[in-house]
C-alpha cells in the first residue's frame, strides 16, 4: 500500500515538474510567435523602467559628489587681534580634543593677508595698508562621519563660545540647501518609481488578459476534463515571467548604453572644472536584483490577471 502511494506521489511530481518545463517553453514560443506584438510590449516595460533606473544612477552619482563637498567643509576661525600665534596654536591642539572635530590647522595673520592678497588679486592695494587687519586664523575640519545639520549647528556654537574667537565663518545654508535638493530627488525618484512600476503591471496583466481571451475556447475545454486552475494558470505565468525578464534586461542594456554615451561628455566636462566626477554605473548585484524583482512582478501580476479571468469559467 505505501510503495504504492509512493509510485502515485512521485508520478504525480514528475507531471508536475514536465508541466511546468512545457509551460515555460511553450510560453516563450507563444510569445515570440507573434514578434510585433511581443516586441511592442517588451520595449514599453523597457523604457518604463528606464526612467527610474536613469534617475537612480544620477541621485547615486549626485550623492557621490556632494560626500567629496562634504569632505571639503571647512569652519574659518577668526581670532581676537590679542591672540599671539603661540596662544593661537595651544588653542588649536585643544579644538583637536574634541570628537566632533577630525583636524585644526593654525594660520598665521601674514600669511591669511598672502592668501587674500592672492585670491582677490588686491596686491597693489594691500600694500598701501599701513598695518595687517586680519588676525590669526583658525581652520577646523569637522570629522567626516558629520552629515546632519544639528550635529554641526552644535558644533559651530561651541566654536563660537571660546573665548579668544572673534567671528565664526561656516556657511552653513549651502549645505541646508544641498540636503534639501537630495530629498527632492530622492522623493521623485521613489514616487517615479513606484508610479511606473505599477504601470508595468499594469501593461504586463493587460497583455496576459488578452491572451487569455484569445485562448477562451481552449480553456474551456481544459477545463471540462477536469484541470484545475493551477494548471490553466501556469503557462500564463510563465508568460509574465519572459515579459519581466526580458523586459529588465533590455532596460538594463539601454541605461547601460545611455550612462555611456552621456559619460563620455561629462568626463570633458568635469576636467574643465578640475573634478573627478563620473556617472555611476549599476552593480552586478544591484542589475539581478532588478531582473528578479521585475520577473516575480511579472508573475504576480499574470497571477491577479489570470484569476480574475478565470472566475468566468466558474
């Protein structure tokens, strides 16, 4: 009796399995059958999610750019005319101490006057000034791992409260700013993507609805000897799984193509500004993780398709 059940069980998953190797075979041959239609499909779900994909690499890459700014901010200390270029560096191994604070480097008045000098091309003017106005300088390098606006509102107010300090230079609004310009993508870029996500399923149920009106008379006839609708089902899945994988990888081939293309002008661009900077390309694991999510909304997506139609045959 069990070697028996046993038989039963094991034939009944190698129909299983057979059926599930024919589905899939025979719902990529359904589609490429009709090349114009299954071509006209495949590139909708290709652009659509090319856009998020597209702004993804630029919030990516955008916010590579601004962790090297990041990097590169600076707190300007500027000293009471009293202060001694001695005081001046015992105060700096003291801002050092704190560990909010990576780096203290000590400038001294005549050099700050060279460095204006040269910046602001004034030479023939500052030599005409009878003494040295500026006072000794104090350049504080927060430590990197500071990102969020309080932590360094804190940190410059403390600055502030020494006592030899005259005037605290950060500016601290182009930061406000360069958060707030990272939220904006960031929120756009996560309503695009969902908006055009469900627009894909969208595409990829109506497409599957279709096939199984084109299909009603077989169907039927499926049905009346029994098959279950798991098994009606099936090769309608597969169908939506070839859709969103072939779909993601052509979408992946086509941002790929494009972060090339506009590379190849912002490479020229960027060393006429003296920057390193480059548009980002996807991952390895960041590309599969798109294709399976893409193929399983295929699935899902067949699936609610498939079972709303199927209640017709009820």
């Amino acid at each position: 009796m069990k070697r028996s059940q046993t038989k039963h069980i094991n034939a009944t998953a190698i129909l299983w399995l057979e059926h599930h190797i024919d589905s899939f075979k025979t719902s990529f041959k359904r589609n490429i059958s009709n090349p114009l239609s299954f071509t006209f499909t495949v590139l909708m779900i290709a652009i659509a999610l090319s856009i998020p994909m597209s702004i993804y690499i630029i919030f990516s890459s955008v916010q590579q750019l601004t962790q090297h700014w990041d990097n590169d901010k600076q707190i300007t200390l500027f000293l009471n005319d009293n202060v001694s270029l001695a005081q001046a560096q015992s105060l700096a191994k003291n801002i050092i101490d704190n560990p909010l604070i990576l780096n203290a480097q000590v400038i001294n008045k005549q050099q700050a006057l060279e460095d204006f000098k040269q910046q602001m091309g004034m030479n023939a003017l500052s030599a005409d000034l009878p003494d040295n106005p500026l006072p000794h300088l104090i350049i504080v390098e927060p430590e990197t791992t500071i990102s969020d606006i309080q932590s360094l509102q804190t940190l410059e107010t403390e600055l502030k409260n020494i006592q030899q300090v005259q005037l605290v230079q950060f500016d601290l609004l182009w930061f406000q700013r360069l958060q707030s310009i990272l939220d904006v993508i960031n929120r756009i870029q996560w309503i695009v993507s969902i908006i055009l996500l469900f627009a894909i399923a969208l595409i990829i149920a109506n497409v599957i609805r279709w096939e199984v009106s084109a299909r009603h008379s077989e169907i039927e006839i499926i049905k009346l000897v029994g098959a279950s609708d798991a098994y009606v089902r099936r090769p309608f899945l597969y169908s939506g799984l070839w859709l969103g994988l072939i779909g993601s990888i052509l979408s992946l081939l086509i941002v790929t193509l494009c972060t090339w293309l506009i590379q190849l002008t912002t490479t020229q661009l960027a060393s006429l500004f003296g920057s390193d900077f480059e548009l980002s390309y996807l991952t390895v694991s960041q590309s599969l993780l798109i294709v399976v999510s893409i193929s399983l909304l295929g699935v899902i997506a067949s699936w609610i398709a498939v079972s709303h139609k199927l209640k017709q045959y009820t």
